[in-house]
C-alpha cells in the first residue's frame, strides 16, 4: 500500500471512529441519567480531539494521565519514524518509548504487544528492498529489551 493511500485510510478511519462514538452517544445513550463520574466526563466531552479536555486539563495536576497521553503520542511517532528508517537505533527508540509510556500507566505496556511488534513484523517494504525475517525479528527484540530496561530500575 503506498503512503498516499495509508494517509487517506488513516483519515478515513479516524473520522469513521469520531462519528461511531457521537452517534452511539446520540442514539443509545441519550435517555440514560447522568450521575456519579458521568456527569464529570458528560461535561468535558462534545468537543474535537485538539480541544478535548481530558488531554489537557491534568496538566497543571500530579496525575499519570499528562505522562500517558504524551506517552501514547511518542510511542506513534516513534513506530512512524521506524517505518521511514527501520533500523536497531529506530527499534531501541520505540521501545524506550513504550517503556516510558508504561512508566506512567502500566497498560500502555500493552502497546508493545500490540503495536510496535505487528509494525516491526508485517509493515510493508513500500518500495525498498524487503527486510530478511532475522532482521525483523533482531529488531523486535531491540525494542523490547530497550523497553525492559527503562522500566527495570
């Protein structure tokens, strides 16, 4: 699949979960009384992801949610910055960045598993020459140990 077409499956998906999550809250959720915690999340939300709330409002608070949400971020931009130049260094940076995501919230180490591990293994060679399988597979190690050793001490 060529980048182009990433880039506009990636948008496409990305709008298609938005609207999912506005119309099952208009259309399943919309008699349902607001208490407890709801109506603290029912404030914050109807709003787009760039001025969503809950991405910034603990900022200013001794709280994980700042680390994690900066955590998911370096661990995206690290595995795009794998898939531009995949090497061992790339490798090791995605696994420190799962390993200092995994510092603030311990499931964000689930991202490894679940993210860095599928695009170590089965990204496409987009034009360039295909990685051996010993390659692929050194690499996942890379990451993985460079996450161990950040969450270790």
């Amino acid at each position: 699949m060529s980048r182009t077409a990433f880039r506009w499956w990636f948008v496409l998906i990305v709008v298609a979960a938005g609207l999912w999550r506005v119309v099952y809250v208009l259309v399943a959720k919309h008699d349902e009384p607001v208490v407890g915690d709801q109506s603290y999340y029912a404030a914050q939300a109807v709003t787009i992801a760039a001025a969503y709330a809950n991405l910034w409002m603990n900022d200013g608070l001794l709280m994980s949610e700042t680390f994690a949400a900066a955590g998911v971020v370096a661990i995206l931009l690290a595995v795009y910055v794998y898939d531009l130049r995949r090497s061992n260094a790339m490798a090791a940076v995605a696994g420190v960045a799962v390993g200092v995501a995994g510092l603030a919230r311990a499931e964000l180490l689930l991202l490894g598993p679940l993210v860095v591990v599928p695009m170590v293994l089965l990204a496409p060679s987009n034009g360039r020459p295909p990685q051996r399988t010993t390659i692929r597979w050194q690499h996942v190690v890379v990451s993985g140990v460079a996450a161990v050793i950040v969450v270790a001490p």
